[in-house]
C-alpha cells in the first residue's frame, strides 16, 4: 500500500475496504495486524502528505538525503525502542565510533531483530546506496541517470508502477516512514 502514492495521484482512499480491494498484497510489518496497520495509516495520512510535500519541494539531492536521513533517525528511535539500557549505555551505542552508530549497521541490527521486514530492509538497503551515491560525490545526480535509475527499478513498492522514478523513491521514503513509526509506538 502506497498511501502517498495515493495523495500524489488525487485518489485518496479514505476506508479499510477501498485499500483491502486496491492493495490485496500489501505488505504490513512483521507481527502487526493488517487491520491495525490500515486503520493506524488511514489516520497517519495527513503525515504521508506532509512528507510527500516536503520531499517533492527538494531536488533529487536534497530529497534522497532529506529522506534517508528521517529513516535513519527513525532506525534509531526504533532500536532504541527496542534495546535494553540505560539512555547514557543507549547513547554510547549511537555515539560517532559505537556499534550502531552508521545507518548501514542500523539497517542490519533491526533486520537482525527482525524489526523491519525482508522488503523494507532491500528497499532501505537500495536507498542508502542512492543516498550514498549522491551525498559523496560532487557529480550532478538525479533519478533518471542510468545507474541511479537500474537501482531504483529494483524498488519494490505496493500498487500501480507506472509512476515516475522521483515520485517511486518519495513513495517508498514515506511509507517505509510510516512503516517504522508504527513499529515504534
């Protein structure tokens, strides 16, 4: 289910049934009711749209970092969430030379803990590469460059696929967003 998806194309589903009839497969994190999911993201909606603005404001650079780096912060609250701790032991795990401290070791540890699901994590893993990509380099990138677009392409997202390269990265930004915030609750 691509709820941003849904606001970008101005056909907001606005009941469980209607998203159960347009996204039969949709994928929910592990261990949460579907039904659950649906109704807590019907209510996250407006936070879909406000991340999906936000990102469509910013150029390709400034949307795969802006993006990456809210996932990357809510990998942290999630673990976090998660860990067994003091705040001052939690800190020093996240700290610039701890364990947890890079986005790529978060993304393995929660998979490990099997806190976010098998296509989350590949989807994650695709993005850290763009952000990679365009974040340590001072080429010019955008979303329909050859490489970036092959890595883009192996994105797997809930719905329709004819969507553009920009608007299938933003999607997966926000949902993995939502995703991972209800994971924290």
């Amino acid at each position: 289910m691509v709820l941003s998806q849904l606001v970008h194309h101005n056909s907001i589903i606005m009941n469980k049934e209607d998203i159960l009839k347009r996204f039969p497969n949709m994928v929910v994190p592990k261990g949460i009711n579907k039904d659950q999911f649906i109704d807590y993201a019907l209510e996250r909606l407006k936070d879909y749209e406000k991340i999906h603005a936000e990102l469509g404001k910013e150029s390709d650079r400034g949307c795969i970092l802006l993006g990456v780096s809210y996932i990357d912060s809510l990998l942290e609250k999630l673990l976090k969430s998660k860990l067994y701790g003091s705040n001052k032991h939690l800190k020093k795990l996240f700290e610039s030379y701890g364990p947890l401290s890079t986005f790529s070791s978060k993304i393995g540890i929660a998979y490990s803990l099997q806190l976010i699901h098998q296509t989350d994590f590949d989807n994650i893993e695709i993005l850290r590469t763009i952000r990679n990509k365009f974040g340590h380099s001072f080429d010019i990138f955008n979303f329909g460059d050859i490489a970036v677009s092959s890595l883009i392409g192996k994105i797997v997202i809930d719905g329709p696929t004819d969507i553009s390269n920009r608007d299938k990265v933003i999607d997966v930004i926000a949902l993995t967003c939502g995703r991972l915030e209800y994971q924290i609750l």
